[in-house]
C-alpha cells in the first residue's frame, strides 16, 4: 500500500472514531465465510458499522486525535475488527449473542464505551449491563412519574372514601 493510501485510510478510520461515541475492538479471524456475513447482517440490522482494520493503521488513527486511547494499544494484535455504534451497550449483546451461537469464534478484545475503557474479555458482561441513554432517560421518568402517581390515587381513594361516608351520613 502506497503512503497516499495510507495517510487516507489512516484519516477515514480517525473521522469515522470521532462520529462514533462508542466502539469495541473483536478479533473475528476465526470465522468463515458464512458466519462473517451473519455477523454483517446482525450488525446492520442493529445499526452497529463493522469494519476490519490494520492494527498499525488503527494505532495511527487513534493518535491523530484528541481522545487518549493508549489503554487500548496492548490490544492491537492479531485481526482487528472494530465495532461502531452510537449505543453504548448493543454491540456488547450482540457480540453475547453471538458467541452463543458460534462456540465462541467471535473474541471480544478491547472497547471504548461511555467515555471509559474495558480491555479483555472478562469485562464483556459489564458491558451488557450497561444501560443505553434511552434506557436511562426511560429510567428517570418513571421515577419522576411515581411519586405524582402516588398522590393522584391517593387524592382519588380518598376522594371516593370521603363521598361513601357523605352518603352513608346522608341515607340516615
């Protein structure tokens, strides 16, 4: 690959980390053809950019910006593939998903996922755990609604307590 190639690639990789706010680091070298387009297309249909990478080509990439992504740069060995996503947790569940169906062909190796980084495998469940922001914000209003929930029915219960014991007064 000529320099002109690289210096592109390097800035194509380094615009598509900065509009992204998360991504994971897999190695998929392991898989054949047929479970490489399964993953594709479970990754399209999650709205999750996979792309294979050359690790000195990433490391360039990550340099380049302003983001400190040195914890990472043990983990660029071997095949790289790297997972974008705008939601923090998706590619953690479908990376979960699908080494249940593969016996563990696809290898999760590293992620930069909420502004922190997790690097091997054993930090895989963490990540699914992780709420998404919409999770989050789902979270938030229904404990904002209980309380207002909570007075309504019992202004309601004792609205009604109050009319039957005005009705009994008034039957007698």
């Amino acid at each position: 690959m000529r320099k002109e190639d690289k210096s592109t690639v390097i800035e194509q990789i380094a615009a598509t980390l900065g509009e992204y706010s998360h991504f994971y680091l897999t190695e998929a070298a392991a898989l054949d053809a047929e479970k490489t387009s399964a993953l594709r297309r479970a990754c399209f249909k999650q709205e999750i950019k996979l792309v294979v990478v050359k690790n000195a080509l990433l490391h360039k990439a990550m340099e380049s910006l302003d983001t400190d992504y040195s914890p990472l740069y043990d983990c660029l060995k071997g095949s790289t593939a790297i997972m974008f996503s705008n939601t923090g947790n998706a590619p953690a569940k479908l990376i979960k998903e699908f080494r249940k169906s593969t016996s563990d062909l696809l290898n999760f190796k590293a992620a930069y996922v909420e502004e922190s980084f997790y690097v091997g495998a054993d930090q895989l469940d963490a990540l699914v755990a992780i709420k998404s922001k919409n999770e989050l914000i789902a979270d938030v209003i229904a404990l904002l609604q209980s309380p207002a929930k909570n007075v309504v029915s019992a202004l309601q219960s004792g609205g009604s307590k109050l009319h039957g014991v005005l009705q009994t007064l008034s039957e007698r």
